[in-house]
C-alpha cells in the first residue's frame, strides 16, 4: 500500500511556491501520492521526452554534489533536471571551511587523501580549479609533489620531538595484527577493536599514531578497522612519518567544493538550500517498490514534493557533523544532541519497517561513543609557527599531524601550509587540530577538554609545546573557536552486516543511498573517496549505465606491499 503520512493544511498550501522554487510543474493534480506512479509525459525544451525524468538529491555534501556531478558527465542529464536540497545555507558538509581574519577562521576538520583514492581524483580530473588554470585533480597531485608530506616530529613528548617513532608493537599484537587482516569481516560481527586487543596494545606508538591519524577509539568497530588495515597495506612503510598522505592547496571547502559547485552551476543544477526533507513517501505495491512523494520543511513551512513516474531520490544518510556546535575565544563549544539538519531523523523515518534500509540507531544513538572536539586557530603573530618549526623540524604543510602522547586528552594539531584560506593576509597564520579524550582534565588545564573556552584548550596546546614565556604574547593575538562534534565517528560504531544498507536497496526502482553510512565492501568511511564512490555507484545503477567505478585499490594483493608492511611493523 502506498505510505502516505499526513501534513498540516500549511504544509499543503507551501506546495505551489516551492515548485516554483525548484523549476517544476508538477504534472500531478491530486494531493494523493498514488497518482504520482502514473507514466510521466514530460518533454524536454528540446522535444526529447524526459526519459530519465527529475533527479532529487537530499543533503548538500560532497556526496550528492558528486552524483550530481556524474548525472550531468556520465549520465548526460541536464543540469535543470536535478535538484540538491540542503538543509544548511551551503554545500559541502564536512568539507568545509569558513570565518575571516579578524573573528577567526574555522575548519571542523580536514579529511586525509592519498593516491588511491581512484573515484575521487577519476571525478575531478573532469573538474577545473577555480583559476581555470588546471584541473583539481591535477592541482593536487602537482601540489603534492611540491609539499610531499614527512613528518619529522609525528610524536611529541615532553617538548621533545620524536622522529620515525617505533611503533613499539610485541609478536602478540603482530599476531593478532595478522589475523585480524585474513580473517573473513563476517566473523568479525559487531565486535569491538578492544574486544582482540589486551590493554597494552593502546599504549604503543603504532596505535597513538594509528588512532590520531584515523580518529579511532578502541570501543570502535573491528571491522571497520580490519578494513582500514587492509585498505592502506601500501602506506605502512613510512605510517610513522605520514608520508604519502597528500593535501589540498587551501582548506579542501575552497580546493574542492567551490569548483565543484561552480561547475554544477554552470550546468544549471538547482540548489535548494534551507530544506530540509522530513520524510518519504513509498508505493510498496507494485513489483519494486518507489518513492512517490517527498515531505519538506523551508523557512518552517511545511510542503509536499510529489515525485512522477521516471524521477528519482538519492539520499545521503545520516551526517557526522550533523549538531555541530561552535565556542569562542572565552566559551566552550556546547554539546548539541538535536540534529538540527534532519538527516539522522530522516532516516529513522523511513528506515522504520523497512530493514532493507539499515538500522540508524546503530549509529545515531550512541553519543559518547562518537563525539570529540577540534578546534582551529587564527593566530595574526607569527611567534607559535616559528616555534613549532623549530621544535619540529617540519615547514607548514610538510610535517602533518603532530600529536601528544602525554596529552590527557590525546590532542593533536597540524600546521597546513599558508594561506589555508585563499582570502587569508599574508599576516595571518590558521592551524588545526582536536582531541579524542574530552571527558579527561587537561594536563595543564584542569576541566575537561569539552568545558573548555578557545583560550584553555590553546593554552593547554601551549603547554605541551612547552612554550612559556611567548604564551601571553600568543595568546593575546589567537582566536581559538572550538567544535563540538557529537556524531563525528559515528560511522565508526560497531556494526552487523545489514545496519548499513546497500547504495541501491534489493526491490526499490527508484530510490538510492549515498554517502558515510551505505555499505560499500572493501572500501573504508570516514573519506572523501567512500563518498564520491557511493553516488558514482548510485548513479550508474539508478541510470543503468553499462559503467562501473573503479575497483578498490586492494595493494594486500601485492606480496611486496604485503612483505614491506609486515617488515615494516615487526622492524619497529
């Protein structure tokens, strides 16, 4: 029977208005969404019949900006023809990037590349830079054989700089090591990192530096960490120094995004921001079921989206910074459990009845499992870069993550090159960096990480640099804004086969799921390239393209990338 969920009488008059919006006449008469499944007789300004219909794209990540990206490309749709509906004010999701010189920039953070990434560069190399001097793809590959990433200080212990630190690991965590990467995943179930590990695993440096680099925690999925041990096989040797992680030139919402989007503008694409999407309707009659109708919130005004016969949804399930909270230079950043985006409840709508959709309880509901803070800073004295250039060895943009051992909060940070923000004066220095223990008192600020204004958690940075004398002179000129990310390593949380679901779910013709929190095997979340992988593979299926993506990189396939990294661990 078809789903149809009633709305308010305000719900139903916004209807008229956002079609207008969107560019749509909707050929539907009847506020039933039955006679949405009824065969669409659009055509074209051109006179073609309107084979592929409309493209409905729910969230503004890099996710959905891909899929459009391949409709357009791959698909040949026209860009008129997709709609990309935000809840925000602007695309890009966890890429991004934001602020000024004078209040400060921020960044929530910043997600690793690496070579491999094949989906990723395979989108951009179609996408030119914002000079229109290259194309992206090309300007970060040229980028990072200018600034090849080599960090002469990936640990720092008492002020004391470590280079190519041991990774400290016994022929028990080898072992363990070992089975955990020939082991089927199904084996794994929904077990933890910590259920394979005793205690002294996670005082080594191998996972010091394995779980700063990555953000995982020992409660973390096994799974999802045997996939990241087999996925970088090939960055072992040299793990301890960063190398072969590669960067964007600027903050990847400025590298990345704005030319993306720009592109996609270009094209005529509709970006619908401010709407978010409640819920979907569904026909489950007919031999595959459809989506038939769409319910959305605009400025708190209630509508309805009618989806015809040949249109189809693509959604972005769940988001991971979805309730992200900003402090200030003399405020914490607020912890924040209400999603004011709508994709965690968008998808508990839906999912429910349906396990074909994935269980987002799993990943939604367990706070204190996936939160941690970052925090970026504007610094308009050059005194803390200087020092940290001396204390490590490494120019901004070269060194990579720095982290702390000794920090009570295991906090990191990473001096990207500068500018990292194409409007930054030249004056002006911008760093990052977080912690995964913010429940934990400080080391030099006693409170918890995520009690802490902007000026505590730098002066606990501070601290750790042992930089004394300087501090009053740098604090006086920073701005520290912190974030709070309650769901940032959500998609991080131990699993079962089935709570994600499959990028087109088995008996839906018209419906596909994108980004963090579809099941993509082989391939590991938290990156840019498992989203841009999940809407290429949306798109061929949805279109029914005779295309694939690229396979995933499998180097474990390689008995020398295999030999290397075992060699690698054990010499260490």
């Amino acid at each position: 029977m078809v789903n149809q969920r009633l709305l308010c009488a305000a719900g139903r008059a916004g209807c008229s208005s956002i079609a207008a919006n969107l560019k749509r006449e909707n050929d539907v008469q009847n506020s039933d969404p039955i006679h949405a499944h009824t065969p669409r007789t659009d055509v074209n300004s051109d006179g073609h019949p309107a084979e592929n219909g409309k493209f409905y794209l729910v969230g503004g990540g890099i996710a959905s900006l891909a899929a459009a990206a391949f409709l357009i490309r791959d698909g040949h749709v026209r860009g008129c023809d997709v709609t990309i509906l935000e809840a925000l004010d602007k695309p890009g999701g966890s890429l991004d990037g934001a602020g000024n010189a004078e209040s400060g920039y921020v960044v929530r953070g910043g997600r690793m590349l690496e070579s491999k990434y094949l989906c990723t560069y395979e989108l951009f190399s179609s996408i030119p830079t914002l000079d229109d001097s290259k194309t992206v793809t090309q300007e970060i590959f040229d980028w990072n054989e200018t600034i090849r990433t080599s960090s002469r200080s990936r640990l720092v212990r008492n002020g004391k700089r470590e280079d190519a630190p041991a990774y400290g690991l016994d022929e028990k965590h080898l072992m363990t090591l070992g089975r955990l990467s020939i082991e089927p995943e199904i084996m794994l179930g929904n077990s933890r990192i910590s259920d394979h590990f005793d205690a002294s695993f996670f005082d080594t440096n191998f996972w010091l530096m394995w779980c700063t680099t990555f953000a995982f925690q020992p409660w973390h999925s096994a799974a999802e960490f045997r996939r990241y041990l087999l996925r970088f096989a090939h960055m072992s040797a040299g793990f301890n120094q960063l190398h072969g992680i590669m960067r964007t030139v600027y903050n990847q919402y400025e590298s990345m995004v704005r030319p993306l989007r720009r592109w996609l503008d270009g094209h005529g694409v509709i970006f619908q921001p401010d709407t978010r999407v409640t819920d979907l309707w569904f026909d489950e009659t007919g031999e595959q079921n459809s989506v038939v109708g769409m319910v959305c919130l605009s400025a708190h005004q209630g509508f309805e989206l009618l989806i015809g016969r040949n249109d189809k949804v693509i959604v972005t399930l769940g988001s991971m910074t979805a309730a992200s909270s900003l402090g200030g230079m003399d405020r914490p950043a607020p912890l924040e459990t209400v999603d004011g985006t709508g994709a965690w409840s968008l998808w508990k709508n839906i999912a429910a009845g349906r396990p074909e959709f994935g269980d987002p309880s799993v990943f939604a509901d367990h706070v204190d499992a996936s939160k941690w803070l970052s925090f970026t800073v504007t610094l308009r004295d050059p005194t803390l870069f200087r020092l940290i250039r001396d204390l490590t060895g490494n120019v901004p943009g070269e060194g990579g993550l720095i982290t702390f051992p000794e920090s009570n909060w295991l906090a990191s940070i990473v001096l990207p090159h500068q500018p990292h923000f194409i409007d930054q004066p030249a004056d002006v220095q911008v760093f990052w960096g977080y912690g995964l223990r913010v429940d934990q008192p400080g080391n030099f600020v006693d409170k918890p990480m995520q009690a802490c204004t902007g000026r505590e958690i730098l002066t606990e940075i501070l601290g750790h640099l042992k930089v004394k004398a300087e501090s009053a002179r740098i604090l006086e000129h920073a701005v520290c804004i912190p974030c709070m990310m309650p769901f940032i390593t959500s998609q991080f949380l131990p699993r079962r086969r089935g709570d994600r679901p499959a990028v087109v779910p088995d008996g839906w013709r018209n419906l596909a799921f994108i980004g963090q929190f579809c099941e993509l095997p082989d391939d590991v979340v938290f990156t840019v390239e498992y989203s841009v992988r999940s809407a290429q593979n949306a798109v061929y299926a949805l279109l029914g393209l005779d295309r694939a993506a690229p396979a995933v990189y499998k180097g474990r396939h390689d008995p020398r990338i295999v030999y290397k990294a075992f060699a690698t661990l054990r010499d260490h």
